[in-house]
C-alpha cells in the first residue's frame, strides 16, 4: 500500500490592515492636505503681494511726479489734523479759563475768527453743541447751537473793522438770515449779532419778525462774561414743550 502523504497545512491567509490602523493614517493624510492646501494659498497671497509691491515701486520710479503729489496731500492731511488738534486744545484751555473778550480784540479779529469768537462765546454759556458753519452756502447762518434749556440758536454775525464807525448792518441782513433760519434750522432764536451798529429800520423790522439783534453794547456786556447771552436780550422765547 503506498504511502500517503500527510495533507499539507493552508496557511492563513494575511489579513488586510483594521479599520482601527487605516483611520489614523486617512486623519493624518487629510490633515496634511490641509497644511499643503494653506501652504499653497500663503506662497501664492506672499507672491502676488510681492508683486503688486515691486509693479507700485516701478511705476513711482517712472512717474516721479506722483511722489510729489502724495507727499503734498499727506502734508496737507497732516496740517488739516494737527490745527484741529489745536483748535480744539485752545478750546479746551479757554474754557478753563473763563473766556472773555474785550472789544479792541473783538474789532482786531477777521471776520471768520469772529465767527469763532462768537461760537466759543455760546459754548462757554452751556452750550456744548455750539458750532461755526459760516461760508459758501450757509444761507445766512455763521452759528448754530442750542442752549442749557433746549432752545435752538441760529446766529448770524456781522464783523467791522471800524466798530461802530464802519457801515451800519442793514434790514438786508435780517431778512436774508430770517428766512431760512427757522424752516431750514429750526430756531427758537434767530440772532444778528455785530461789533458794530444797526440802521434804524432794523429794530423795528426785527420786533415784527421775531428776531433778536446784539448791538456792539450788547456784545461789550456779553463777552466780558457780565451774563449768559439769552439773560441781555428782551423777550427770548420760552423752551418749546417736550424738551
């Protein structure tokens, strides 16, 4: 009887990597993606930065000119900023200070710093809001600013050299500010102020419009700091109701 061999053993067949060994290295797999994928958006931001910089500096080493005119408006900007720094820290001390003028400094003024003067004359009374808006297309109105008990002042002034010397503001003036200040602002005030005088017609023209006039006596008065502005003027309305 021949003899038989024994039958061979199968060897296990190799198993496939787990589920448990594949997922870290499908994680770390995505998240090297990721870092190639932020790698690549950085190198191409960086190159195309790069190249705006270098395009910018080769066209300003052309066109020279446009260095000049940079330069100019940046100074322009920096003047710009650096007087309203001042202006407002001269505000700050004149406040301080109790401001007063007399009138030689009132007369000395241009007719745009009296503008000012008057504006920082109203906020030195209370009111914090007071601001200058005189020049083209002011429609009559150089000040506006409303008062510690919530009226609405809208001021025209009239500036002159020679005081009360020089011409006389007229009942042009009046009617020029007058027809604007209430429809457009909304006074509760309407005030023409000088360091000069008043043609005669005015007071009467300003009783029937309900205007207020400040004569060069009555500016003396209230720039020395006697009393608040509204406390010199006859018959200033009352605060509207609700406010």
């Amino acid at each position: 009887m021949a003899n038989r061999r024994p039958p061979s053993r199968r060897r296990p067949a190799a198993r496939g990597p787990s589920r448990r060994s594949a997922t870290p290295r499908r994680r770390r797999s995505r998240r090297q993606q990721r870092r190639d994928a932020q790698l690549l958006l950085f190198g191409s931001g960086a190159a195309t930065g790069l190249a705006l910089i270098y395009a910018v500096i080769s066209w300003l080493l052309v066109n020279w000119w446009a260095l000049i005119v940079l330069g100019a408006l940046a100074t322009a900007g920096g003047t710009a900023w650096t007087h309203r720094y001042r202006r407002q820290q001269a505000w700050e001390r004149v406040r301080r200070q109790a401001l007063r003028y007399g009138l030689p400094q009132l007369d000395a003024l241009h007719h745009r710093d009296f503008e000012y003067a008057i504006r920082d004359l109203m906020r030195r009374d209370g009111c914090t809001d007071a601001r200058q808006i005189g020049g083209a297309g002011d429609n009559g109105a150089d000040v506006l600013a409303t008062d510690p008990l919530g009226r609405t002042w809208v001021i025209q002034a009239k500036h002159r050299k020679d005081g009360d010397r020089g011409s006389a503001v007229g009942t042009p003036d009046l009617q020029r500010v007058n027809g604007t200040a209430r429809q457009l602002y909304g006074a509760d005030v309407v005030l023409v102020v000088t360091n000069g005088r008043f043609s005669t017609r005015c007071a009467p023209l300003a009783e029937q419009l309900h205007m207020h006039l400040a004569d060069r006596r009555t500016l003396a008065a209230w720039a020395s700091g006697a009393r608040p502005l509204w406390e010199l003027l006859p018959k200033v309305p009352p605060p509207r109701k609700g406010r």
